[in-house]
C-alpha cells in the first residue's frame, strides 16, 4: 500500500508502504509549523496497525520544528498503544535532539474538575469573603492604632509634623476642591428647594421649604457630600500616591534611612484633611442654602430676606454645629483608609489601580456608616 499525501513541493507529506510485515512510514518536506495542517487530519484519519513492527523514516524531511516534531512523537506513541513495535531511522541529530525535548515536555491534559454544587460554590465564596473582610478589618483596625499613635505624638511634639507637606496637602485637598464642593454644594440646594416646594405647595405650606434645605443642608447633605467627594478626589489620590512610591521602593528606603512613612507619608495627610473638611464643609453649607435661596426666591416668588428670616426660625446653632463635628471624623476615616490602602500596594501598578478603587469604596461606606451612627447619637441626645 502507497498513499502520497501531499504534492506539492516543500509542504510535508508522508507515504505508507508494507513490506514482510513491517509497517513503513516515510516522511518528506518540511514539518513546521506554518505547514503542518495539511497533513495533520490526514496523520488523524490514518489507518494504523495492530502490533507487529514499524518504522519512522526522517530522511527526506527538509526542516523540523517543535509543531512537527510534536506531531512525529504523537504519531509514535498512537502506534505503541497499538502494540506496535515503532522504530525511528534516518532522523538527523538536531533533529533527534528537538524530537527528544518535545517527547520530555509532553503531558497529558489534566482532567477537567468535577462540577461543584452550586450552591456549595455559593456558601464557599460568601465564606471566603467573610474571612477576607475580617483579616481585612482586623488590619485596618491594627493601622488605626498605629495612626492614633502617631497623631498623639505629633500632638506632643508639634515639631514632628512636617509643614511644607501639611499646607502643601492641605491645598490640594482642601483649596483647590473648593470648585467642585461648591458646585455640587449649590445645585443640591437647588434640587432640595425645588423638590420640597413642590411637595408642600399641595399643602400651602410653601414656606416651609426653608426648612426643609436648612435642616437638609447644615445637618446632612453639606458635610457627607463633601466627605463623598474627598473620599473619591483626595483619598484616592493619598492611594495612588503612596501605592506608587510603594512600588518604586520608596518607602523601603525611607525606613533604610531610619524615617518612619507614617511621620512622613501619613501622617501630614490624615491632619490635611482632618483640618481641610470641616472647611469645605462650611463652605458647601454656604453654597447649598445660596441654591435654594435662589429656587426658593425663583418657585416660592419670596425675597432673599424673607427667607433668612424663616431660615433664623428653623435652625439653631446644633443645627450648624451638628454637620461641623462630623467634617474631622470623617476627614480623619477618608485619610487613614487612603493611606492604608496605599501601604497596601504590591509591587505592580495593577495594584495601584486596585487599591484605589478598593479606598474609595471602602471611605465612602464607612463615612456613611459613621453618619448613620451620629445620627442614632444625636437622636439620642436630643439635638
């Protein structure tokens, strides 16, 4: 029996003869990987031999490469399962030597894992989550210890705080958001007057919209606003920061020269915006009773006056007060986790990228945590 394969000149071909039992397998043309699929299916669909004897002759193939080789070994081994007894002849000695490599290398595709239990996947990946927030918890917490510390200490020895970096943070965190906090500040005051007017003008009680953006605005809006937006411009930028001097080794070699990152790198930062927030929030209250003096002089056709005189009646002093506590708090929660997850960047800016997201995330759900919590206080104090 003789079959050519393949024709044409170069591409690889084989022919199959058998003579006194013995099973022949001629290979010619160059087996590489830019040809190979010509005469793959047709090494598949071969009809091979049960036992006996077999031989592999290489002496007309004109290139091998690693594809060609593989498909040579594979092959081979599909006539030892077989039984057949598979000698190979006439193969150069570079070409032996690529051929052995590949047969050294080749493994067996492992067994693709069983199917899992859907809902055991599910328990699996919420318990895997839970034990990752503890450690993540736990860490965090371990950090807000250290921070306190050197807070504390700073608050001793004031000459520890380096100036040049706290009015330098405190620029770029407090003075130049003063823009976009204004904004934002402005029209959700105008969205407050708009909404609460039109839903006491089906009461008659129209006026009573000073009230609504006074209380909305100093106790509420104003300050978790601000913080919001400081977790996302200012916190995430503490992150990418640190998380790139982590990268670039620069904080190993401060501690190689006997500095502590936490004086240097954290702690002018968390006094930046421990200092800047209760400013913006100020600021954003300011702007946000401006927007819905101006809706409520627009919708409520009320000069500016009469609305500072029903603003005097509505609010108190707690109620100005109430906002202003908060600002420190959470300016001090969105520093510390910016900083923390800077220090917890690896060696890739993947990392960066990851924990920054990872600090935003996690400021802005603690700082609303901690508002709903100052709220129950309140609440419970009567103010």
């Amino acid at each position: 029996m003789s079959t050519d394969a393949i024709e044409a000149s170069g591409d690889p071909r084989f022919s199959v003869t058998a003579e006194s039992g013995i099973w022949h397998l001629t290979m010619s043309g160059r087996w590489t990987t830019m040809r190979i699929a010509l005469v793959d299916p047709l090494l598949r669909a071969l009809e091979l031999p049960q036992d006996g004897q077999a031989v592999i002759d290489c002496t007309e193939v004109e290139a091998l490469d690693t594809a060609g080789a593989w498909l040579i070994d594979r092959t081979e081994r599909a006539l030892s399962q077989r039984g057949v007894s598979v000698a190979l002849e006439n193969i150069e000695h570079n070409q032996n030597q690529l051929l052995m490599t590949v047969r050294a290398n080749d493994a067996e595709c492992p067994e693709p894992p069983a199917p899992t239990n859907a809902f055991i996947a599910l328990v699996e990946r919420v318990g895997m989550a839970t034990v990752q927030a503890a450690i993540e918890a736990r860490d965090l917490l371990n950090f807000l210890g250290h921070a306190v510390i050197v807070l504390g200490r700073s608050i001793r020895h004031p000459g520890n705080v380096r100036m040049t970096s706290l009015v330098h943070h405190i620029e770029q965190a407090g003075l130049n958001a003063l823009p976009i906090v204004g904004l934002i500040s402005f029209l959700i005051g105008i969205v407050l007057a708009f909404q609460g007017a039109e839903q006491l003008s089906k009461f008659g009680a129209q006026i009573f919209t000073v009230n609504i953006v006074s209380q909305g605005i100093l106790r509420e809006m104003g300050v978790l606003l601000t913080a919001i937006m400081l977790a996302g411009r200012s916190g995430s930028a503490f992150t990418a920061q640190i998380g790139t001097m982590k990268v670039r080794e620069e904080v190993d070699a401060m501690r190689t020269i006997g500095l502590d990152p936490m004086e240097v790198l954290v702690l002018p930062r968390i006094w930046a915006l421990v200092i800047s927030l209760p400013l913006l929030a100020f600021f954003a209250n300011i702007m946000g009773l401006l927007g819905g003096a101006i809706m409520a002089t627009v919708v409520l056709d009320v000069t500016f006056f009469q609305f500072a005189r029903q603003l005097s009646g509505a609010v108190t002093l707690w109620t100005f007060w109430i906002g202003i506590i908060k600002a420190p708090v959470f300016g001090f929660i969105i520093g510390l986790v910016g900083c923390y997850e800077g220090m917890r960047v690896s060696g890739s800016a993947e990392s960066v990228g990851r924990m920054t997201t990872r600090a935003v995330v996690e400021s802005i759900f603690l700082v609303i945590v901690l508002d709903a919590l100052f709220s129950i206080l309140f609440a419970v104090l009567g103010v």
